[in-house]
C-alpha cells in the first residue's frame, strides 16, 4: 500500500471512528448537557456506565492489538506506551478542566457531537476551548522566551 493510501484509509478510518463515537454520545444523551450535569451532581449515575462501557471496550482492543502486532497497522509505528508523571501541571489543568466541564456542562468530544443533535448555543463553548487553549499555548510560550522553566506540551 502506498503512502498516499495508507493516509487516506487512515483518514477514513478516523472519520468512520468520529461517526461511531458521535454516535454513541447522542445515543446514550451524553452529548445534552443537562444529562452531563446531572451526572455531575450524582442525579443520573449513566455516564459512568457510558465511560466504563468505552473504557473497557479501548482497553481490550489496545490490549489485543499490542499483542497481535507489533506496529499499528496503517501508520506503520510502534505500539509503545507514553508515560505522563503525576505532576502540578497535571493536577491543575485537570482541576481547570474539571472546572470548565462543571460550568459548561460538556466536555469536548461531547460538545461537537451535541453540534448534531442541534445544540448550536454550544459554539459558545466550543468557541471558548479553542481560545483557552490558544490562551495557554501563548502563556507557555511567554515563560518560555521569559527562561522560566515551562513544561512541553504533550
């Protein structure tokens, strides 16, 4: 298969995956935010079956597949584990996300798909990640070019 095939199947196959996926989310209504918040304020206990259900199923695929391959099958790259260490960055970005997941109702996968299910006041969210996202990049790059220690992206 030539490159210019392979990323092609590639592209499909991420596409078909981001239509399972959003389908999934609008299936099991965790792209309505009030569903989500209710989740958060342990009302409707759901979203845990919905993560576990995914989780479990991305675990035993990654663990079949690392042990019937050795690289992935279309970008021709090695499985191998990426270790993130537990440090402040982690625990406060994940604080700050958690935070913005409370206020907004939706996490980002989930807001896209609720862009299908006709939620369009989202894009005020969606709109708000990408400029907190750009926000953080922009002060990592400050510290940077400042000599503070700042930690890459990963």
């Amino acid at each position: 298969m030539s490159e210019q095939e392979s990323g092609t199947t590639f592209l499909a196959l991420v596409l078909f995956g981001g239509i399972l996926f959003g389908f999934g989310l609008g299936f099991s209504e965790m792209a309505r935010p009030e569903v989500v918040l209710s989740f958060l304020q342990l009302v409707d206990l759901g979203l845990v079956f919905v993560m576990g259900g995914a989780a479990t199923v991305t675990a035993l695929t990654i663990f079949l597949a690392m042990r019937l391959r050795e690289d992935a099958p279309l970008t021709g790259r090695p499985y191998e584990r990426r270790l993130k260490s537990m440090d402040k960055n982690v625990l406060s970005g994940g604080s700050i996300f958690g935070i913005g997941w409370g206020l907004s109702g939706i996490c980002p996968g989930a807001a896209y798909a609720s862009l299908g299910i006709g939620n369009y006041p989202i894009l005020i969210g969606i709109a708000g990640m990408f400029v907190g996202a750009y926000l953080q990049a922009y002060w990592r790059s400050a510290r940077a070019e400042s000599g503070t220690t700042a930690v890459g992206a990963d």
